[in-house]
C-alpha cells in the first residue's frame, strides 16, 4: 500500500536548487536511507515529507492511514515532564482511554448496575488493549533501555539532560509513536556502539516503512533495503543495502559516461560529415543529417559530485618508541571514582581506540590526558618528543562570529593568503565559502574546519574524539585514508564501526570503571566479545489481562481511599456544627442555675471534641497515605 506520494516538488535556497521536480511514493513497506553530501538538502526533505516545511511548487499527498512520526524540536512545554511522561506522550491516545478507564472503574464501584456505563468500559478496554495498552510501558522502558538511559533515571526531568541525552528522548518517543511512516534524522549521532546495535536490531523487527537520514555506513546497511541519492535537486534510487548503492552507483555513472562519450564522438563525426558536404556532392545526406543532429536529445555531461576534501596528517618527527604510559591510574570526579586502576601503554606509530558506553569514562580518560583532570592515584606519563593535538567533539576551539578563513589565520598570522586558501581547500572551503561566518556553516563544515584548525600544525600524536560526527561520507572515508597513511601516533574515540574497522589497529575497551586491552583490529575485538555484545531487542512482556486486572484493582482501591477521605471531612463537618450548636446553647439558652443541664451540656462537649480530634487524626493519616 502507498503510503505517501510527491509529484514534481521543487525547493531552492537563494540560488541552491534543493529539489528539481522530484516525484517518488513510499510503500508500508519501505526501508529507505537517504543519503548525500553536507547541506545538500537530505533535513529539508524530512521537513517537507512531515508537514514542517513549505516547497516553491509541486505537492505531497498522504494516504488516509499514512501516520508519520518525526522527532520534534525541544520544546519548552517537554522540559520539566520526566524522561518516561515525554516518550509517553508520543501515545497520548492511550493515556486518555486509560485515564476515562480509571475514572469508569471509580463510577462503577459506586454505581455497579449502570449499563451504559459498562458497555462503555468494555468498549474502552477493547481499543485500550487493541492500541498496544497493556504492554505500553514496558515497551517504552524497553527501548529507553535499549538508547542507554539507565532505569534510574527515567523519572528525571528532560530539563536535566545534557544536549545528546534529549536527543536520545526524541528519538525514543519517535520509536514508540503509532506512526506507520518514521522519519529519522542521523538517529546514531549521540548513540555508542551498542545503543546502535540496538537500534539496528529493533528497526529490522519493525513492522513499519522508515526513512533515515544517516552516513554511518555500517548502520545504513544493516537497516534499508532502498537507497535514495540527492544531488543536484534530484533523487536517484538504488535497490539494495548501502554496499550494493556504492556498486551500483558506480557502475551507473561508468555506463553514463561511456553514453555520453559516444555519442558526442558520433555528433563530431556527423559535424564534420556535414561541414565537408553541405555545398558539395552529398548536400542532401549533409541536410538529412543536420536534420538528425536538431532532433536527437543530447545526453548531459555525467555529473559527479564536487570533489571531496582532500585531507592530508602529517607528523612532526620521530617521537621516541614509548608515547604514552598509563599505570594503575584511577580518574573520577568529588572524590567518587569513575575509571579504577587502568593501565596502557601506547607505542610509536599505533592507532588505538577507546570504545566503551556513553557514560563509562572516555572522556574522563581524554580529559586526564590533556592535563584538565588529575588523577586520584597511579601515574600518567607521555614520552620523550612527543607532540600532542587534540581534537574536541565540542569543536570548543571555534569563534561563531569568525570568517572561515580569519579562524585558521589566527595559527599562522604571517603566512599568505594563497597559503591559507589552499590548505582550507583541501577540507573542501573553496572560493567564496572561505569568507563564511563560522556561526553559519553546517554542523559537517563546522566538524571539517576545526579538523583544519588541528591539522595545520604538524603533531605525532593525535587525540580525536569523535572526528566523524556530521561528517558526510566523502569527508570520513578521505579522514579514513589520511589517518590510515599517517605515520604517527593515534588514541580515537568513535561510535562508528566502519571508521574503527578502517583506521585502528589495537582496542582499549572501558567497560564498569575498568580498561581491556585488545591487540588486534576492531574484528579481533568484536569476535572477542561475541557473546557480549550480541545485542537483541528484548523480548516484550505481554502482562495482559493480568496486568489490566490488577490496574483494575489498583483503580478500586484509590477509589475507596478517596472516599474514605471525602467520608471523614464530612464527619468532621458535621461534629464541628453540633459543637457550634452546643456551644450556642451554653452561652445563650441553659440557664446558670441549671446545674444538671450545664454539666450535661459540658460532658458532651468534651466527648465532641475528643471524636474530633481523632477524626482529624484519622485524616491527617489518609492524606498521608494518599498517592494518586
């Protein structure tokens, strides 16, 4: 079934053509990835699919059941639910039928003979239970578990979550939306490597069509079954996972040129044929082939997207064998630890990986390195000769108000200017891009630049953390070679498996406050923890009827407390008034020679107050024990 169809949609910003008369649907089925180069337009196309954005021309139809999901914004209104009311809320459907379920189950106590009201409930339970209702909550600690969020956690506000950690909560309230469409833009940029997994895992059991918008390679193939190329305003389509598009794109592009270098050498032979007959005995075959040449519809030169950066690591010398020692060192924060008695030894020449968690002390560990933590005990050395650079994830080190080229300036305020635009060159700045305010540049500009800004000064030992963020795929497989032919010395901190496989030759692995070592590439690792890090979707608890019977109870149970408290206001009321009474008729109608009737009136007065005192007793109690 057609989920969504576009027809003929066009899209430009200032003078980039986004769209150029696009059309495509999207059956129930499809698993598309789509993919393209940094600000090519692969978001403003999500945008438009899911309703956020406008097109200059052309339209987007939906199919009556088509439900789309697509991670919101931040909004403010979100900031002080806690983690598990936010991912929730995507099912708001089923806490309005659970809500009218509880306050039907708190009529029927007291009302148990209404028909209609019965009927109604099991009208409500049928579409509670239809909607997924009775394993909603697991399914929803389920996949907040499966993105990394400890349980601990789940009833923290998103207010208190750091920038990657309310991303994580948008996407777990996309997954468990009831859309039958989901749209998900770079859904692995704030995961490790085993939410990842996770998530590849959960996304191939689902029974839903999906888009993602991803240059995490080994995640693309391991997820779509379609892959969508944007260029140039158009939207080519390969059938297959991502290694099948690189071949097929390739052999595309082969067979374009070879078309198109055909056929300009016939138009040049037919050319020539024409000019050397047209006034002489072959006029008629010259005027017949001209004919020909105005008719026939000229193939397009072959377009191949603009070259990608060019990235050169260069070492600045022979450092001594032993780069860096780390021996029974114990990092952490307030005195609480969070890396316990590590030790590692990094030799000239070696590309190492700390892998590990979010939250298991990588950065703890970098931030040792680069001298802004102390450790609490062991020693941390780095050898003879050894220059460092470092590469922050944050990209701390660049000024929003900057042009591109005044930011790598700053390193080297002497040198020409020919100098600086052909080093920026190679990262892709080319021509007026280079006079860029920083502030504007796309997250994947911003990530080349401030590799630009690290490499310009020659180092032999380089520490990256996560260099591939943003990165489109050219960028990281021109990264990959550069890191791949450097001669130095490498520690790197990288969610993306493709880019561990091709770059590092030994593993540190941090996992519960310690570090294992693995000497071999990152299949030697991953073979090592097969049984570890086989990662499954967990099975879905089906509570069931069980579940709702004991909801049901719960329901009866709150409801008598409520009226328990309701009962004992009322019978204070009541004694508080028979008090008022009494006390009017001692002052104003027993007289004071009636000794019998004032000793009478006194004894109940005191019993009165004594029931009181226990009924606000009782209450204080009941408000106590109140929790709903």
């Amino acid at each position: 079934m057609t989920l969504l169809a576009a027809e003929n949609l066009s899209k430009k910003f200032k003078d980039q053509v986004i769209l150029d008369g696009v059309s495509f649907t999207i059956g129930d089925t499809d698993r598309i990835g789509l993919v393209g180069r940094n600000g090519i337009g692969k978001t403003t196309l999500l945008e438009i699919l899911a309703g956020k954005g406008g097109v200059d021309s052309g339209q987007v139809t939906s199919a009556r059941a088509c439900a789309i999901d697509y991670v919101e914004q931040e909004k403010h209104e979100y900031l002080d639910l806690t983690l598990f009311d936010f991912v929730a809320g995507a099912r708001q459907d089923l806490l309005d039928r659970r809500h009218e379920l509880a306050n039907l189950e708190d009529y029927l106590a007291a009302n148990p003979h209404d028909q209609s009201a019965i009927d109604r409930h099991g009208k409500l339970s049928e579409q509670f239970e239809a909607g997924g209702g009775f394993d909603f909550e697991n399914e929803i600690k389920s996949i907040l578990t499966g993105l990394g969020f400890e349980k601990e956690r789940l009833n923290q506000k998103v207010r208190s979550f750091s920038g990657g950690e309310k991303n994580r909560a948008g996407l777990a309230r996309l997954l468990a939306g009831a859309g039958n469409l989901l749209l998900l833009d770079e859904p692995t940029n704030h995961l490790d490597i085993e939410s990842t997994a996770w998530l590849e895992e959960y996304l191939r059991k689902l029974n839903k069509a999906y888009i993602i918008v991803s240059h995490d390679r080994a995640f693309l193939n391991a997820t779509v079954d379609v892959v969508w190329e944007i260029a140039y305003g158009k939207i080519e389509r390969y059938v297959g996972g991502f290694d099948r598009y690189l071949e097929e794109r390739h052999d595309r592009r082969r067979l374009a040129e070879h078309h198109y270098k055909h056929q300009q050498q016939e138009i040049a032979r037919t050319e020539e044929f024409i000019r050397r007959n047209m006034a002489g005995q072959k006029t008629k075959q010259a005027q017949s082939k001209l004919k020909y040449l105005n008719r026939i519809k000229r193939l397009p030169p072959p377009r191949t997207d603009q070259s990608g950066p060019v990235i050169k690591v260069e070492s600045s010398g022979r450092s001594f064998s032993h780069v860096l020692s780390i021996e029974r060192v114990t990092l952490g924060y307030d005195g609480a630890p969070v890396v316990e008695n590590i030790s590692l030894d990094l030799y000239r020449g070696e590309k190492v990986a700390l892998v590990g968690r979010n939250g298991s002390g990588k950065s703890t560990i970098l931030k040792a390195l680069i001298g802004e933590l102390e450790p609490f005990s062991g020693s941390l050395k780095l050898g003879t000769n050894v220059d460092v650079a470092y590469f922050d994830q944050d990209l701390a080190d660049l000024d929003p108000a900057q042009s591109v080229i005044d930011s790598l300036w700053d390193l080297d305020p002497v040198a020409e200017a020919f100098t600086i635009r052909s080093f920026l060159a190679r990262f892709g700045f080319t021509g007026e891009d280079v006079f860029k305010v920083i502030g504007s540049l796309s997250g994947g500009e911003k990530t080349k630049l401030s590799l630009a800004r690290l490499l310009y000064r020659p180092a032999n030992f380089i520490i990256l953390d996560e260099p591939t963020n943003h990165l489109d795929i050219d960028a990281r497989e021109a990264l990959e070679k550069a890191l791949r032919e450097y001669d130095g010395s490498l520690l790197v901190v990288s969610h993306d498996r493709y880019f561990l496989a091709k770059v590092a030759n030994r593993i540190a692995h941090v996992s519960n406050g310690y570090v294992s070592v693995y000497d071999g590439d990152y299949a030697y690792f991953r073979d090592r923890l097969e049984q570890a890090s086989a990662v499954t979707v967990e099975p879905r608890e089906k509570p069931g009827k069980q579940a709702y019977l004991a909801f049901k109870e719960e329901s009866k149970r709150r409801s008598r407390h409520r009226k328990k408290i309701e009962s004992t206001r009322e019978q204070i009321a009541e004694r508080e008034s028979e008090l008022a009474d009494l006390e009017n008729r001692l002052a104003n109608e027993i007289a004071t020679d009636d000794w019998e009737g004032l000793e009478r009136a006194n004894r109940q007065k005191a019993e009165l107050e004594n029931v009181i005192l226990q009924l606000y007793v009782e209450l204080e109690e009941l408000e106590a024990d109140r929790d709903d």
